[in-house]
C-alpha cells in the first residue's frame, strides 16, 4: 500500500474534496444530489459524513485527517518490525528446542540399548 491518503479508495465513490465541499455547504444544489446519489450507494460513505459533521471546526479536518494517517503509518510499520523480530527470535528457540529434544532421543536410546 504506497499511498496511505487513500487506504478505501477502491471502496469510495465520493472523493475527499468533495466530501469536505459537503460538509462546509460550499456546494450547489445540482452538486449536493450528485454526491448524495454517489453517497446513496455505500453505507461507509454515509459514515463518513456523519463523522465529519460532528467536527465543530471544519477547516481542521485535513489537518486532522494528516495527523491521523501519520499515526497510523507510524503503528503499522512499528508493529510489522515487532513481527520480523519475534519471527527470527521463535525460530531461533524452535532449532534450539528440536535440537536439544532429538539430543535427548538419542541419549535415551543409546542409554536403553547399551545398558541390556
């Protein structure tokens, strides 16, 4: 995923221009039902708006909308380096458990095999 912006855009019809020109009623009539129709055909898109009309300050929304796709990036490649880590470090103790119990298997056998 390379552009971070638009993790839904597959999803979405309506762009985030226009759901802000929505929002701030900067629009025309023939324009507002021309978003409302797009808007009609997902329900996440509905949400969306009932999310951004709660904002008492509408010109902080992109500032906003940055701060929190900058947040996101940060956990999900803080926590896909986490992952990589404890990969290596199981499989270290994995090689280590499986080596000690066939040490063990063999010992027991030569131990059993030796002592008749």
């Amino acid at each position: 995923m390379t552009n971070w912006k638009d993790i839904f855009k597959k999803e979405t019809h309506v762009s985030n221009e226009e759901l802000l020109k929505y929002i701030g009623d900067d629009i025309s009539e023939e324009e507002m039902n021309a978003i409302e129709q797009k808007m009609a055909e997902s329900e996440f898109e509905n949400d969306a708006i009932e999310g951004l009309a709660q904002f008492k300050e509408k010109e902080n929304i992109i500032a906003i909308t940055n701060t929190l796709n900058q947040q996101l990036k940060k956990q999900i490649s803080r926590g896909s380096k986490r992952k990589r880590k404890r990969k290596i470090q199981d499989q270290q103790w994995l090689i280590v458990v499986i080596l000690g119990v066939l040490f063990l298997s063999i010992a027991g056998y030569l131990f059993i095999h030796f002592n008749r």
